[in-house]
C-alpha cells in the first residue's frame, strides 16, 4: 500500500473512532428567526415497510448553514395522509454538527406499494411536506413501475426545468446516476444562465457550500420531494474524472484522499442514503442491489472509487482521453477493471441469483461502443466503458452466457440521450444483441453538437437513438411484460418555466433483448 495512503487511512481510522463517541454537549434548542428547512426534505431507497426520509437544518445555507455547534432535536413523522391524521411512525433524532445537522430517518412500518406523506420538526420551525413510496411486497410481480433516471445538472449551465417535469410526472421512484454538483465550471461563458457562489471546493466547508446551492433549487426540491430516490456518484461530485485515488491533476495520493474524504462525506450529508452509509475517511459503499418487488431488481454501481487508472492519458494528467485505439492498445487490456474486482463478482453473483422479471444495472455513463470519428480507424474516450473494453466484454458476454433474464443497462454522464443495443462485439454486425441500454440527456450541463452526432451515426449502428440538443432526463414504464422509454426534452435551459416534451419513445418486449422504436 502507497505509504501516504497507510498514514491517511491510520488517520481516518483514529476520525471513525471519534464519530462514535457520544456528544457531551448541552443540546441546543434554537429559536430559528429563518427556515432551519432551506433545502428541502427528501427520501429514498424504499422497502416494502419502510423508507429513508432526509433533511438538513441550515437557515443559512451558503455560509456553512448557520448552526449551532451542539446538537439539535428533530421531530419527524410519517403518515398515511397529506394530512397526517393517521401516522405510521414517528420519532426524535439528533442533527449532529459533525454531520453539519443532516439527519438520515430510517421509518418503519408502512405498506408496500403505497404512498406516504413525511415532515420534519425543529423547535417550533416544520419543514415542507414531502411525498413517499414502499417499494411493492417481494412476491409482487403483477404491478407496474414508473420511474426516472436523471444526470449531470450543472448549476451554471441551466434551469432545472426538468425536475419541475419530472415532479408532475407520478413517478415510483427517481434514479440518479451521478453528478449531482459540479466541482468546477466550464463551458463558453456566454452561455451560462447563473453562477456558482463560490471557487472549486476541495475542504468540507467548500462541498457542504457547493451542495447548498444546488439544493436551494426549488425545482430540484420538489422533485425530491415527490418520490424517493436511489443515488449514485460519477466524477464531479468530487474532481473531473478522477480515478481511484488518483486526480486529474495528479496531485499526491493523501492530498487527494483528504478531498475525496470531505466530498464523500457532504455527499452523505445532502442525499438520502440509509444511515450509517458513512463512517469516517476517503471510502463509503454507495453500490448495492435494490429489489421492487419481483418485477425489476436494480443494481446500482459506483464506477469511480475501485476502477483502475486511465491509459493513455494526456502528458502531466491523469483522466480520460480521446485516442485511436491502433495507437492505444491499452484500452482492451485483459484484467482492466471499471467497477473492480469486488464489486465484478458481487455484481456478478446478484444477477444470477435474480429471479425479477427485469434486471436492471443503473451505472453512471455510456456502455455501449462509441466510435468518436469517421473513417475506418477507431477513436474512443477512455474514461467510460470504452477505456475499459475488456471489463465491458466480460459482463456482457456473463450477462449472455448466464441467460439473465431482460438485462437494461441505464447511464448518464455523456449528455446525450440514447437508446443503445449491447453486444458482446460491437464490430461484429452478426454478434447477438445481449442486453437493453438507455441513457439520459443531462439535466442542464451542455452536449455536443446534434450535426457532430448525426455524422457518427453510420459508426455506430447499434446507436437506434441519439440526441444531444435537448437537456432533460428519461421516463420509464415497467410491466411484465413490456418497458417503455420515454425521452424528455427541454424546450429552453436558460427559462427555469420553459416547456418539456417528448422527444422519442423505444420499448423493450419481454425476452427480446435491444429496443425498438415504438410505433403506436
């Protein structure tokens, strides 16, 4: 092990310690003479009888949230009605400044498949009402799912039209697939319809500061506050495609761990993850199987803290990098790993042991073949699946091998919208398609030029669909026997109230693996 990545851990071991030893501060009781609620309240990963509920108490959010530094009661309540006459569970809980008084409420007691109404309580501040869902009885393969994926909501580069869309839309439940904040900016500044408040974060005040802002966003706040979400982290919620423990700057290894430990922490700090998810230092497990019933089991991957560095990356950098691969054999090097080798075989093992009706494998990017130029020669970008290409092989050819029963594989981060056959050798048009892929347009953060993707088209066939001149997100609609996908649109990112409209709709029948456009 790199000796500066020992004396970090040995230090973030002697940090987990200490955030178990109980507080001897005299708890606060704060009169509030602002909203301790401003960034809103949120829930997630939904069982059959249960459901995490979040908020953070913060009535001065971009300065550090304006606490006390001494714990604080929060009441909290769950109900089977808007008007909470019939509650389900109830409870008190500490908001720690160690957390910077985030809360993570694990309720128990519900319904499955039904919805439930959630608040939260501080002195005599109440927090907006939010709105939850049981995921369906294990048994339960008879109903229908509803669900989003969303990606990439860079602040600066526009509205979150979307989420208001999204929010209107019924849905069971909401995935997001990484880069819930952005790090840093960039873009053409004549573009951008705000600003961050604030310069790159790198400490835990910086990222707690950065998640604040996007949290103030009422139309995110009420997509969280509609329906439970399932979270998982790309780059930017910590640095531009950074790798394991390695930056895109190169910088040294305990450095970066220090960064990458702050960030993961206010990550916790602001989503709705089950509590516990942290617990002290530069690692937090965030990939885990997520079952709705007997009708989709989800698998959620993190494809940043275990892969393996970058090849070919630019001189003096660390990241991705786009190379022709007769230059850069690397690329499809045997053993090279994305997800690494704990979380292959986990992965691997879930999906075999499934008995859903779909199986679903949320992950943060592009899986499909993504040739970037035309001609015969072959150029990739080696942050996503192509810098991986063996790893990608293996699962697939696992996935075929295996017979798992409707694999979807659902992803974000290139800013496009996609509908994508997977096989086992994209250069092979006699190769078998294996699995479904979906991949959502970007909230708000800018895509590539639709005239640039057009001209690719003929290079990678198994693309059915591709569009990157609208942000938005995509729909899905779940039976039995049949998957519909429904790309959303964005008329105007730069218009918080602009419209938000189809922009195709592919289905995936039962057992028949690839989509195809839908022709009613």
């Amino acid at each position: 092990m790199h000796s500066t990545r020992r004396s970090f851990l040995l230090q973030s071991v002697a940090l987990s310690a200490a955030l178990v030893l109980p507080a001897h501060r005299v708890i606060a009781q704060p009169h509030f003479e602002r909203n301790p609620f401003s960034l809103g309240v949120a829930s997630g990963y939904p069982q059959p009888d249960g459901v995490v509920l979040w908020t953070r108490l913060a009535p001065d959010p971009l300065n550090g949230g304006g606490m006390p530094d001494a714990p604080v009661a929060v009441r909290w309540e769950i109900a089977a009605d808007a008007r909470f006459r019939k509650i389900v569970d109830h409870g008190e809980v500490m908001a720690e400044p160690r957390f910077a008084h985030a809360v993570h409420v694990q309720a128990r007691g519900l319904q499955p498949s039904h919805w439930y109404w959630y608040r939260f309580m501080a002195n005599d501040a109440v927090s907006a009402t939010g709105r939850t869902r049981s995921a369906p009885a294990v048994d339960d393969a008879r109903g229908k799912l509803a669900f989003a994926i969303a990606s990439c909501q860079h602040y600066e580069h526009g509205h979150y039209a979307a989420y208001r869309d999204m929010a209107q839309q019924q849905l069971d439940f909401v995935v997001h697939v990484g880069d819930y904040i952005y790090e840093s900016s960039w873009g053409r500044r004549d573009r951008v319809v705000r600003e961050h408040h604030s310069a790159e974060p790198y400490t835990l005040a910086d990222y707690r500061n950065r998640y604040a802002q996007y949290k103030l966003d009422p139309q995110l706040q009420a997509a969280h506050a509609a329906c439970p979400w399932l979270v998982i982290w790309d780059d930017h919620e910590v640095d531009n495609d950074y790798a394991r423990d390695r930056s895109q700057d190169l910088d040294p290894v305990e450095t970066f761990l220090r960064r990458r430990a702050a960030a993961y922490q206010a990550y916790y700090e602001h989503m709705p993850l089950p509590p516990g998810t942290w617990n002290g230092g530069p690692d937090m497990k965030i990939y885990g199987s997520q079952a709705m019933g007997a009708l989709a089991n989800i698998q959620l991957l993190d494809t940043r803290q275990y892969r393996d560095y970058h090849v070919c990356s630019r001189k003096g950098r660390g990241g991705g990098n786009q190379v022709n691969v007769a230059e850069c054999p690397d690329v499809a090097l045997p053993g090279r790993s994305l997800l690494g080798t704990t979380q292959e075989r986990w992965l691997e093992q879930t999906l075999t042991a499934s008995t859903a009706r779909w199986n679903v494998i949320a992950q943060t990017t592009l899986m499909a073949q993504a040739d970037r130029e035309p001609g015969p020669e072959r150029v990739v970008y080696t942050d996503g699946w192509d810098g991986y290409q063996h790893a990608r092989e293996k699962l697939l050819r696992f996935i075929a091998e295996r017979k798992i029963r409707n694999p979807v594989v659902l992803g974000g981060d290139v800013h496009f919208a996609s509908a994508n056959e997977l096989k086992i050798d994209f250069d092979n048009e006699k190769s078998p398609v294996v699995a479904s892929e979906f991949v959502g347009t970007s909230i708000s953060s800018f895509g590539p030029a639709q005239a640039r993707i057009d001209a690719l088209r003929s290079e990678n066939p198994h693309v059915k669909f591709a569009n990157g001149a609208r942000r938005g997100y995509a729909k899905f609609e779940v039976t039995p026997q049949r998957w519909e996908t429904s790309f959303r649109g964005v008329a105007d990112i730069a218009d918080a109230q602009s419209k938000v409209f189809e922009l195709g709709r592919y289905v995936v029948e039962d057992r028949r693996a690839g989509p195809q456009r839908d022709a009613s």
